[in-house]
C-alpha cells in the first residue's frame, strides 16, 4: 500500500510539474501573441521621415467668365453649363480640370530624396510632399519605374531631413513582426502594427511579382509608404491590398526592398532602370513536363522561345533547354528567373546551368539591357516549307494533318512554319484541357522534330515503350509563338 501511495503522490509531483509548464509555456505563447509591448518609441522615431504625398494633375485651360453659377465640382455644375450653351453668346470657355491622389512616401536621404510609388504620383504635374510638421514641399520626379511601381523624388528642404534606412527583407519570415505607417484616407502619420503573413507573392500585377505580404492595415493612401522591421528598417514599400471592400481585410503587399534597392539605385543614378535580358521566352515546368523532360521533380525554367536579336541564341541556348541555375542561383520555379536576370548587370558575363535532354551543361551569355530589347521579346520559330502533306491520323486526343497550302490558308500559318497541323480536338481529352486548339501546329515530340502525322505517333510509341508516361510537345500558334504542352500517353 505504502508503495501504492508514493507511486500516487509521485505521479501528483509529476502532473504539477507538467502543469506548471504547460502554464508558463501558455503564458509565453500569449505573450508573443499579443505581439511587443509597445511600438510607441519605434514609431516617434522613423515617424518624422514618413511623408504625404499630394499629386495634382491639371488637364484643359482657359479662364472662365465670371458669371452667377455654383461653385466648380457642385452637382449643378454640368446644368447651368448646358444653360449657358443654350442662351447663346454665353457660352463660357472649358475650365482647367483637376484631380488629386493622396499616397505616402518616405526619405531616405537627409538631401531631400523621397521613395512613393509610381502610380501615387501617375502623370502629375504637380507634386507635394508634406512632413509631419506641416511643411510642404514641391518635389521633382529623378526616376520612375512602371514594372516593380516605384518612383524617385527630390525636394529641396532648407535642412537636412530624418531619413530612413533599407532592412534585408531576405531575413523576414512569416510571422515575424513590421509596423506601417502612411497616409490612408488622408489621415496622415497613420500607424499600423501586424506580422510577415507570406513571402514571395505573385499577384499577377506585373513581370516582377514577389511581395511580402502582411496583415498590417494598409488602406488607400498607404501606397509608397514603407513597411517597418522591429528596428526601424525599411523592408518593403507597402504597393496593393487584395479587398472585396475597398478597405482593409488584412491582406496588403509590400515590395521587398531586396527588389526595391536596386531599382531605386539605377533612378537615382541614370533617372531610368537598366536591367539585364536574356532574351528567351520561358514557362513552367509542371509534374506532366518534368516527368517527360526527365527532370525527376518540377524544377527550373522551360526555354520556349529564343529572340533572334538577343543574346541568348549565340550563347547557344536553344528551344526545349531548363535553366536550372542562372550566375550562381538556383532557379527553383520559373517566375524566380526573370527576377534574377533583371537585377543582373546589363553587360556582366554569366554561367547558365541547362539541362538538354537529361544532360546538363553549363553555357556562358553576356547580358544584354532589356530596354533596348523590349521591342523584339517575342520569339519567332525558323523553318523551311513543309514537306507534302500525308493521310490524316489520330494521337493523343487530336486529329492531325500534314501542311498543305489549302490548310495554311484556313488556319492563316505562316510560310515558313513547318510541323502538323492540328484540325481536330477531342473536347473530353487532356489535349483540350490544355487548351490545344485547331489550327495549332506540332513542330517537336519528346524534342525530336515531325513533320507528318505518322512521326508524330511513331515517336509517341517510342516515347510509350521507354516508359514515359507523358509525350512533350512542342506547340506553335499561327503566327509562330511556341510553348510545350506535356499530354499524358494513355
């Protein structure tokens, strides 16, 4: 019995012990809940550099006759315009039309450089910039940038400004805490408090998508305002919401300033961005690609097209090659790469890891500047004319025709491309999921090339015998603009 009670009042001591932890573990676990103590000092501190950004823009002219009407803007205005027009001999001259958009903005230069986004400021042609004391002043545009949202303000202050510096934003992680402090519905100096919800955000806004998003509450007017780490660091320039209200839902975006500091540093020096191009045209590598391609997981970026004119093609880059590391960087998923090549110096000779039907090899490319690139991106397919057409077949879900004249002429191909024509596509096939449509051509399988229907099934049974559970093809539009499509092989 004695046994029994000690074995029990053991077992009490180790129960209280447990519970005892369990409490102080809840307690921590709260308070790191509840977040720090108090943001008030880090606030009063960085405060000062956050400004107000008012944009105007005036469109139209001419003065307008004095005469006895409402005030511009009042819902009567546009009745006694019409009345005005009807008596004859009064009509009055268009007047000079304004609009305004609030935003935020910060220093980070004492001189007088100012950090908003671009469409704060859009075609303004007059631009505020007002302190937490009250001061206002004009400011001129050094820099913009329309793809990341970025603009590069200069005033001209009697004294030197509070400025701010940039945090690593690499080094945030979800859950850590960060503070905003804006201009949301113009009630400036406006400070927010939330956590790192996610990183790398694509949110379809443009080519270079990768936000941290928070939970801080970023409204309108919160645009261009800087995002806060704990130390008072800039890690990222709050740009968007995602909000079926038009207010916050406690999903806001902030470009990281990992992305930011190099464009900020190309407007402030050139007045312009000037980022490297490769000039191939990629898209990505899903389950169904990667196991035709042999890659053994989704990795990299699928090369899709070449410009004639850029720098890849006499590297020696070619259609159907994954980029899997690019100067040194691993390029996990296909959207990484465009981000790493723009923030590549234009001119800098680079090591491009490939990998070309399952053999990887290493290609060398000097970068060329994607401004001047631009307007040649899209890439076009080489051929010579198709071979004589040959007897219609069936693969894969598609009816598949060769090339003649009376086909071209249907489906409006170019001369010089070359392949199968696609005249037919099962509507309850993977083909039609992947939105294969008729008058596409197949120029490659399994990145071999076919130029009638009977290649295209014979390398289909080749790619089947081998174990391959998915055929890669090579799918161009009428105009010539290519992308694999990987099709399961039933």
């Amino acid at each position: 019995m004695g046994t029994g009670l000690f074995g029990a009042v053991a077992m009490g001591r180790r129960g209280a012990l447990a519970l005892g932890l369990a409490a102080g573990l809840a307690l921590a676990t709260g308070a790191a809940a509840r977040g720090p103590e108090s943001l008030a000092d880090l606030a009063a501190e960085v405060t000062p550099a956050v400004v107000n950004i008012s944009a105007s823009t005036t469109s139209g002219g001419g003065a307008t006759r004095p005469r006895v009407a409402p005030g511009p803007g009042t819902p009567f205005d546009d009745l006694f315009e019409e009345f005005f027009r009807r008596r004859g001999g009064r009509e009055a001259p268009p007047r000079p039309r304004r609009s305004n958009s609030l935003g935020s903005g910060f220093v980070i230069d004492p001189s007088g450089i100012v950090v908003t986004n671009n469409h704060v400021i859009g075609e303004a042609n007059d631009i505020q910039v007002i302190f937490s004391d009250g001061t206002r002043l004009k400011a001129e545009i050094v820099g913009r940038d329309t793809k990341v949202d970025l603009a590069v303000l200069r005033v001209k202050p009697e004294k030197p400004l509070k400025a701010v510096s940039f945090g690593d934003s690499e080094a945030m992680r979800p859950g850590d805490w960060v503070m905003a402090i804006g201009n949301p519905f113009g009630l400036g100096g406006s400070v927010s408090a939330g956590i790192v919800s996610a990183r790398g955000r694509n949110i379809e806004s443009g080519p270079y998508d990768n936000y941290i998003q928070t939970d801080a509450a970023i409204n309108k007017g919160n645009s261009g305002g800087p995002l806060f780490n704990m130390q008072g660091e800039v890690i990222g320039i709050n740009t968007a919401i995602l909000s079926p209200t038009g207010g916050s839902v406690g999903i806001g975006f902030a470009v990281p300033s990992a992305n930011a500091k190099p464009v900020i540093e190309q407007l402030r020096e050139f007045g312009e961005t000037r980022r490297g191009w490769l000039g191939v045209r990629i898209q990505s590598v899903d389950e169904a690609t990667a196991e035709a391609l042999g890659l053994g997981s989704p990795r990299g970026a699928l090369i899709a097209g070449i410009d004639e004119k850029g720098p890849a093609k006499p590297a020696g880059f070619e259609i159907g090659d994954v980029i899997v590391k690019f100067d040194g960087r691993e390029v996990k998923e296909s959207r990484q790469l465009p981000l790493i090549v723009a923030s590549t110096p234009v001119g800098k000779s680079v090591e491009v890891v490939i990998i070309r039907k399952k053999e990887e090899m290493t290609k060398t490319v000097t970068l060329a500047r994607l401004e001047d690139g631009e307007q040649h991106a899209s890439a076009s397919s080489d051929g010579t004319a198709a071979e004589a057409p040959a007897a219609t077949k069936r693969a894969l879900g598609l009816e598949l025709s060769g090339l003649s004249e009376e086909l071209r002429r249907r489906y409006g191909l170019k001369d010089n491309l070359k392949g199968v024509v696609i005249t037919r596509v099962d509507p309850n096939s993977t083909a039609a999921d992947k939105r294969i449509q008729p008058g596409e051509v197949i120029v490659e399988v399994g990145q071999e090339a076919v130029s009638t229907p009977a290649e295209v099934t014979k390398r289909v049974e080749a790619l089947k015998k081998d174990g391959r559970k998915s055929a890669l093809l090579l799918v161009s539009s009428a105009q010539g603009e290519v992308r694999f499509v990987a099709i399961p092989i039933e």
